[in-house]
C-alpha cells in the first residue's frame, strides 16, 4: 500500500498537484477566442485538475471537427443547422450561448481621424464593390466635414469558413435586398470584391498592412490591434458605437424570445442604442459523453462559465449574457450525461 500511494504522489507532482488530470479540447470560433483562452486560464487557477486546449480555428473548423469527434466541445457564431446537427453520431447537440460580441467595419485610412459613420447602404454597397473610393458622395454625406481621399477602397475579408463572416453576411442580407440575392448569408460566400485572410487576426493584420482597406473584425480585434472602426447607423435611425451598452442593447428583445435551442440571430435589431451588427456566440456540447471524468470536468466548466465567467466579458469588449437567458442554460447542463 506504501508503495501505491508514494507512486500516485509522484504521479500528481508530474500532473500539477492531482493524478487525475482532464484535458478538455475545443476548437471553433475566432470571435469567441479571447474570452475563451481567458476562461481556460481562469478555470484553471480554481480547477488545476483541469486542462482546458482552445484552437481558435473558425466556425466552420470548430463545426467540422465536432462532427468528426475529434473535440470535446466546438465553438461556434453561427448556430448548427439540423443537418449538421444529424451528422453527429450517438448525441444531439446543445448549443450553450456564451458572450455577446459584434462585427465592427474597421478601417486604414491615414490623415482620418474622426470616427467615420456607414449606412447600412454604404456598407453593402462598399462590399458588393459599388462603391469603389472613399471620397464616394454617399460616404461623404454621411460624414460631413471629414477628408475624405480619392483613392480607391481595398475590401477584406474572411478566406475559412467563419461565423464572423456569417454575422456580417446576415446582418447585410438583412438590410439589402441586393446583397441578399447575390451573395447571401453563410459562413463562406463569393465576395463580390477584396482579398481575404484567415481568423479575426488575419483580418485585423492584412487591414493594418493594408493602406485605404476596409474590413470587419470581432470588436476586440478591433480594441487589441488599435484599429478604427465606424459607427453604423441602426434600423432606428441613430449612428452607433459598438461597446457593452450598445451590444446588450441588441439583446435585450433576444433575451425575452429566446428559443429553447438558443438558436438565434439578433442582428439589425429594434432600438435607437442598439448596435446593428451584434451577436451571441456558442459553446456545441453533445449531450452524451460517455467518459465520466470529462462530463463532470465539462459540466463544471459550463456552470462556471455561464456565472462567475460571465465576470471577465466586460475588460475583453464582450456584453455577458442576460440573466434570463443563464437561467435556462444552467437548466440545459443537465441534459448531458
């Protein structure tokens, strides 16, 4: 017995204090990835028997490799369509919202330092290639005063398969006709224009590298690269800074309607202080998890997230979840088992 035991205090020494260590695996979601990492981290300091592994892939990679099994959890901001949801063998799905966050047009252009302002016209009309510089007279009336040069508009975008992408491409199906028909919403589209990078931090990179582009980033992409990005104007009429207030604004009516899948898209939402481009983000758990130690180790982590996590949102530009919608999540934990 002496034996045993002085074998697992070795073993825990190797594993930082427990010889019962869990690795917990996710990969999705580059919008979520900042508050991801930070909670891992956190979870962490409080849980050291937990190792919680963040890929920050995109959407569309953290969706495939769910399908595949070859993750514990994906992460994801674009809701699971039921096909995808049928492909994943012995489990349903639960989509768990985790932040609020928003798409933000970021912008290059040297000798501007107001905050520009887009209609959501303008914006469509930038990315569907349109409108081609920025002295353009629809972006020059809608910022009055400001000068504008002559040379011409570099659009980026996504190049993966990208929640982001699927949020700037609802928003924009939204509220053009145009935009609907010829491009429409999804996670990967035929831009009409631009030269894309991949992840929030290629986004973010190319524009900084990039004089005169425009692009859209996660808001704290936006914050962390000192990028400027515009106000654009919401369906009641008022131009609109993303931050917390603006994008919890944007929840509210969601977190009143919310349906029992969580899944849901609040872009153009109604409300003069709402930020027109805002979105929930997702956690994709199957409910079935056959190892004991990673449904426990996993279960806690949700419960954590979904109270004491929704803490660290605020220093990272996210808008934690209404508690209207927490309280039906902490229910929906107790269908994985």
């Amino acid at each position: 017995m002496k034996e045993i035991i002085t074998g697992l205090l070795a073993l825990a020494t190797l594993t930082g204090g427990t010889a019962w260590a869990t690795d917990l695996n996710g990969a999705g979601s580059t919008f979520g990835a900042p508050i991801y990492q930070k909670w891992a981290e956190q979870f962490k300091a409080s849980h050291p028997s937990v190792q919680i592994n963040y890929q920050s892939i995109g959407s569309g990679g953290g969706i495939r490799q769910l399908i595949s099994g070859t993750v514990d959890f994906g992460a994801t901001d674009m809701p699971m369509t039921n096909e995808q949801m049928s492909q994943v063998k012995n489990a349903k799905v639960l989509h768990f919202p985790t932040v609020l966050g928003a798409d933000v047009p970021s912008y290059n252009l040297s000798g501007v330092k107001q905050q520009l302002k887009f209609s959501p016209e303008t914006l469509a009309g930038i990315f569907l290639g349109k409108i081609t510089r920025w002295n353009d007279g629809r972006i020059k009336a809608e910022n009055p005063g400001v000068n504008l040069p002559s040379t011409a508009i570099m659009v980026i975008h996504r190049s993966d398969g990208s929640g982001t992408t699927f949020v700037w491409t609802d928003y924009l199906s939204k509220v053009s006709p145009e935009w609907k028909q010829r491009v429409g919403a999804n996670t990967s589209v035929n831009w009409p224009v631009g030269l894309g990078a991949k992840g929030n931090e290629g986004v973010a990179g190319l524009i900084k590298q990039t004089p005169n582009s425009i692009g859209y980033v996660e808001l704290i992409f936006a914050i962390q690269n000192h990028m400027g990005y515009g106000l654009v104007r919401n369906s009641a009429g008022a131009y609109v800074n993303a931050d917390l207030a603006s994008v919890t604004a944007a929840a509210a009516g969601a977190a009143n309607n919310m349906p029992d899948d969580f899944r849901v898209s609040i872009t153009n939402p109604p409300g003069k202080d709402s930020y027109p481009i805002s979105s929930f983000t997702w956690l994709l758990v199957p409910d079935s998890i056959p190892n004991a130690a990673k449904r426990a180790d996993l279960k806690n982590f949700l419960h954590w997230m979904l109270t004491s996590g929704q803490g660290y949102c605020a220093a990272l530009a996210y808008a934690p979840l209404p508690k209207q919608v927490v309280a039906k999540e902490l229910k929906l934990i107790d269908q994985i088992h």
